[in-house]
C-alpha cells in the first residue's frame, strides 16, 4: 500500500482495495511530476500515468516558452480539458478562436483540431480521457531530442494523432497576431 503523499506502484490496478474507503489516492506537487524533453518549446510534466487510474485519463502540466506557431493537430482517440496555470495563451479549438490567461479552462473534444500559442510562456493543465496523450509524450520523449526522421510521426500514428499540414494548416497559423 502506498503511504500518504507517495506514488502507487506501477503494478497497483484501480479495483485493488485498500480498505472500505477504497483504494488509497496521492499527491504530486507541481515541479514533483516525470517531467519530459521533447526538444522544444513544450516540456511536459506527467502528473498521472493513464496506468496508475485504470487508463480512465491522464494528467501532465505542459511549460511552455514562447511560441509563435504550433502546428495544428487531432487526438482521435481522447478529448482534452485544459486550464491556465500561468500566462496569456490564443487557442483555436475546431473553428473557435479564444484567449486565456490564469483560470481559463479550455474544452478540446475527442477529434477536434486544435493550437494554442503564447507570447509570454506559460504552464498548462492538461487532462484527457480517456488516457493516452501522457502515454504518447513519454513515448516521444524516449526518441530523445533530436529524434530519427519519421520516428515522432510513427509515434503519433499508434496514438491516433493527425497533424494538419500545408494549404490546411495555414489558417491556423499566426494565431494571436
């Protein structure tokens, strides 16, 4: 049984059953999670692991730098909520245009395209349901920072994720601007 504050095991499944109460929950601080080197201006920090809730969703709070443009992309296979932690961020979700800073909760339905950019950084809240984008970041993180072409595309294929590009991708560009 995991103690106050700390981590279950791996192995621990959610119908495993502590006591009446249930099975027992945990804590993870901001800047205590898994965080991840993509090589860019998104470094996730994978709070909850789909695998330690039974895959109902996962947790990650994205830090951003600035960013100016951010390829507009699809998750078929989970929806998305997100919320502000820090800075002013331009989001299209589907053809919804809309700004947010601090408290701002952001709704990304399963399928749907959307971007975001900053031009302050920031940190984002992200959960999706059912799990599967925390398990795709770790997955990309492994390629390492300066990945094999095709290897991320690959990834993002066995995690039904498409990415709009050329003629399609460019109303989405400049967002913000």
């Amino acid at each position: 049984m995991a103690s106050a504050g700390q981590r279950p095991r791996k192995d621990r499944q959610v119908t495993e059953r502590a006591s009446q109460w249930g099975t027992d929950g945990w804590a993870v601080p901001l800047g205590q999670g898994e965080m991840l080197d993509l090589g860019g201006p998104h470094r996730p920090e994978v709070l909850v692991r789909g695998s330690e809730v039974g895959e109902a969703f996962g947790v990650f709070v994205f830090h951003h730098d600035v960013i100016t443009e951010n390829p507009p992309h699809a998750h078929h296979d989970w929806a998305k909520v997100l919320y502000v932690l820090e800075g002013d961020y331009e989001f299209r979700v589907g053809d919804a245009e809309f700004s947010g800073g601090p408290g701002t909760t952001v709704v990304v339905p399963r399928g749907s395209y959307h971007t975001f950019v900053t031009a302050t950084g920031g940190k984002i809240l992200f959960v999706s349901g059912p799990a599967g984008n925390e398990a795709m970041f770790l997955e990309l993180a492994r390629l390492g920072a300066a990945p094999p072409p095709g290897q991320p595309a690959a990834v993002e294929k066995r995690f039904a994720t498409t990415t709009l590009t050329g003629e399609d991708a460019f109303p989405w560009r400049g967002l913000g601007s």
